[in-house]
C-alpha cells in the first residue's frame, strides 16, 4: 500500500491512543499491534517501514506463511484468532504472543509442545466478558479457577487476558466488557503466582474506549490497512 497513506494512519492511530491514554490518565504506554490478516506479506514489510514492531494474525498457517517470507524476528507476531488444538504446535513456534488461550485443553496442549520444545510460551486468557454465545472465551464466573489451572502447567507463562467486545453503538455496553476483563485481570494477578497484568482489548472501532479503560494492546486491522486490496 502508498507508504504515505500508511504513515499518516498509523501516526493517527498513535494519536488516538495517547489522547485515551491522556483523558485516562495513565502513565504506562499501549502497543499498537498492526493486525495484517487477509493481507500479504507485502503488507507487513510496509508496517515494518512505517515503524510497527509488532504484528497480528487470525490463523496460524496465514502466520506461518508470512514468517517464512519475513523472518521469526523481523517483529513481535501475535496470533490472535481462536486456536485451535491440533495447530499448537505450529504456534509455539512461530507466536511471540498468543492472544486467544480460550479453555484448559488448549493450556494443556500448548504446555505439552513447550515442554516437547524447550521453550515457554507467552499467552493471554482470554475471556467472554460480553456473554455473548457468538464469542470464543472463559466466562466471567470460571476465568479465574481456569487461569490458575493454566498457570500451574510448565511451559506456559500467562502474560494477562483478552476480551473483544460486542460490535454495538452502544458506548456503555463495550466500556462494560472492557472494564469486567480489567477487574478480572486484576483479580488473577493478585490471586496467582506469576500472571501478568496485559490486557488485549480494542480493535478499529474501539480502541480508544478500550485504553480509556485499561487496554495495554489494542489490535488495529482496517484503520490502517484497509479492507484486503484497498
């Protein structure tokens, strides 16, 4: 894509955060994570350009294909779909951070490659704080039994939580999903050895509610990028 049409949303974007980040007043900075999925590799050679160190992808063979092209450390690749069981090994080897640890199996398949690898996985838990049915994730009422199970297992180190909000106009609704996975991140991080205070909330349309209450990795696709080819 033009190179300067990238530079300016992404200096937008980075605006929009420290606005957020101001009117909060937080002092604790938010990464940006460029999420390049549908897009070719083109693309994240073009967010590298543009100063973005960090990249997310929807599904691990998308990932894989584009780490063969880029390089393992060109940037922090971030798999943030749902993942699924018979591709944790696949993620291990190629995620930086893997968003979407939705249940328990999935905590331990991931420990059983990692320890299989000699490696430690970084991962977030991600939580249904919307309930909605539409939605992968733990909810609000099991996350915090689930992640102390999951922290217990070797090769995992949980770095916090994810939660995506409903796609609504409704201010209130999204600011509620997003502050009821603080709290619970929060909960977790005072009750369990080790778990990490990231939170990984808010995409293009929320981004800015989502610093405002607490996010420290917003997920950023179509502002940036586009829809595929535009």
């Amino acid at each position: 894509m033009d190179p300067h049409l990238l530079a300016e949303r992404v200096a937008r974007v980075r605006d929009g955060i420290e606005r957020a980040r101001a009117r909060a007043g937080r002092p604790d900075p938010v990464t940006l994570v460029a999420v390049t999925k549908t897009h070719p590799a083109e693309t994240v050679r073009a967010a590298i350009a543009a100063g973005l160190a960090d990249v997310g992808e929807n599904r691990v063979q998308e990932m894989d294909d584009k780490v063969a092209d880029i390089g393992r450390g060109a940037v922090r690749w971030h798999l943030i779909g749902h993942l699924q069981r018979n591709k944790a090994a696949r993620a291990v080897a190629l995620a930086d951070l893997i968003h979407s640890l939705d249940s328990l199996r999935l905590a331990q398949e991931l420990s059983r490659e990692a320890v299989r690898a000699g490696v430690e996985v970084n991962a977030l838990v991600q939580v249904n704080t919307s309930g909605e049915e539409s939605k992968f994730g733990l909810a609000a009422h099991e996350a915090l039994e689930a992640a102390a199970a999951m922290a217990a297992l070797p090769g995992l180190r949980l770095r916090g939580m994810m939660t995506m909000a409903p796609f609504t106009g409704d201010d209130g609704v999204v600011r509620r999903t997003f502050a009821a996975a603080r709290l619970l991140c929060e909960d977790a991080a005072r009750q369990i050895p080790g778990f990490g205070r990231e939170l990984s909330m808010g995409m293009s349309n929320d981004y800015e509610a989502a610093v405002e209450e607490g996010s420290t990795l917003v997920r950023v696709g179509s502002t940036l990028f586009g829809d595929r080819g535009t």
